[in-house]
C-alpha cells in the first residue's frame, strides 16, 4: 500500500513515462495523440510528466487507443479472499425465509 505523497508522485512519473515511450513507439507526436484523446497539447504533456490533476478516465483512453487496457483489469479486480470462498462454497445454503408462522 502506498501511503504517502513522494511514493505517488513517482508512480505517476513512471506511468507517464510509459505513456510516453509507448507514443513514441508509434512515432506519434503529442499534438496527435493529444488529439485522439480529445485533450489539448498542454494537458497530454502534464499527463506525461505524471500530473496527478490528469482524470483516471484520459488514462483508461490512452490505454485503450495503446491497446494496453487489459491491464486495468487486474488493477480494477476485486482482491479474493479464499477463505471466505471456501466458505461459502462449503457452507450449506440457507432458505431466505425462515419458517413461516400458520393463520388460525
């Protein structure tokens, strides 16, 4: 777990970094990509510098124009916790209910 502020700011310079190297990877300019992204130049470039203003939703955009969107997958999953599913896979289902009390 991350828990202070130093520790963030690198791991948004490091994404940012990747970003980078991935558009220069398809030899496109920031302008471009930017546009793709429905951003201006400015706001991709702090992107890259790993602004933390930039919105999760731009990130997921230019993961999916990249083709790299799976991995949010595994950083959007739920954390399983096998003991609780063994539980629930071992414990008997139980009805909703309840017994029902009779009318006289």
């Amino acid at each position: 777990m991350i828990n202070n502020g130093a520790s963030i700011e690198s791991l948004l310079k490091q994404l940012g970094e990747r970003l980078k190297e991935a558009r220069l990877a398809r030899n496109e300019s920031q302008e471009l990509f930017a546009q793709r992204l429905g951003l201006t130049r400015q706001s991709y470039s702090k992107m890259e510098k790993g602004s933390p203003q930039t919105l999760i939703g731009n990130w997921l955009e230019a993961s999916s124009i990249l083709g790299r969107l799976d991995g949010w997958q595994e950083v959007l999953a739920p954390k399983e916790d096998l003991f609780a599913k063994f539980k629930r896979k071992t414990s008997k289902r139980q009805r909703a209910g309840g017994k029902r009390k009779r009318k006289k």
